[in-house]
C-alpha cells in the first residue's frame, strides 16, 4: 500500500457477490432501467450481478483508467458511451476520489451512478452504493488476491 492508504479492507468472491446483490435490491426499487453500463474493469463483476438480478438485458461499457495498481493520476477514457443517461444504470465497483465518476457524469449526466463500495470523496457523486470506508483505506477487491499469510493487525507499522 502506498503511504495514501493506512489501512485494508480485503473484500471475498463471496462477501463482493452478497454486497452486489445487496445494490440490486436497492436498486430494483428506483427502475426500471433501460440500460446497464459497467464502468471497466472493476465494475464489470458487480454490474452482471446486478443485471441479472434486475434482469436487464442491455449492458455496455465505458472504459476509463485513473490507477495504474495502487497509484491514482487523472482520468483517461478509453471507451465512452453515447447516450443521454435517461433510465440508464452505471455500475463500479467504488468510488475513490471521484475522478472516474466525474468522467463518466460528464458523459451520461443523467445516468444514475451506482458503487458497491464509497469513500467519502467521491461519495457525492455517487446516488446509491453499499458500504462505506473510510478514504485512508484500500479496498483489496478479489480479483487483485492471492491466498498468502497475513501479518496480525497489532504487528503492522504504526501510522502517525
């Protein structure tokens, strides 16, 4: 972890899997939508979830880098989308700094945006998510995981 993030916050298949349902369900009660786009790469996981639970049919995806592993520069689209945002669901898998929520607002500015996880600095710019955590921490998704030993929490570094 870079010295940004202070604390981890490991999410399973199945603890992402719960928490991606848990969106759709909330989400079911505000469509119904037209159209999924899954933000790439984290949010393509959650947003098949959702889709299928919702079962909508129409997804995409819009493609935008701002980290490259644990280090955050500015939003670079890859992929856009063209549409309006009516009835539109945007899915990802959090919301750090906002920078790609920003960037895909800016492109769908009447999508509803949806994260399974937020931080607090992007958190507005998000209209429905699951789980909070705080900005300090890294959000080690699944698919970035590997079975390995763990040190216990009291014999980590010490922030100051």
């Amino acid at each position: 972890m870079n010295e940004r993030y202070g604390k981890a916050f490991p999410v399973s298949w199945d603890q992402l899997h719960r928490d991606a349902k848990a969106l759709a369900w909330r989400l079911a009660e505000q469509g119904p939508w037209r159209r999924i786009v899954s933000v790439t790469r984290g949010g393509m996981v959650p947003a098949c979830i959702v889709a299928r639970e919702l079962e909508v049919r129409l997804v995409d995806t819009v493609c935008v880098v701002t980290y490259d592993h644990q280090d955050q520069g500015d939003a670079k689209v890859l992929k856009g989308v063209e549409d309006d945002g009516s009835d539109v669901l945007v899915v990802d898998d959090l919301v750090d700094t906002g920078a790609t929520a920003k960037a895909v607002k800016t492109m769908l500015p009447n999508a509803h945006y949806a994260t399974v996880y937020a931080k607090p600095e992007g958190r507005p710019l998000v209209d429905t998510f699951i789980t909070e955590v705080s900005q300090d921490t890294w959000i080690y998704l699944p698919w970035d995981m590997e079975l390995q030993y763990v040190q216990p929490i009291a014999k980590e570094p010490q922030g100051d």
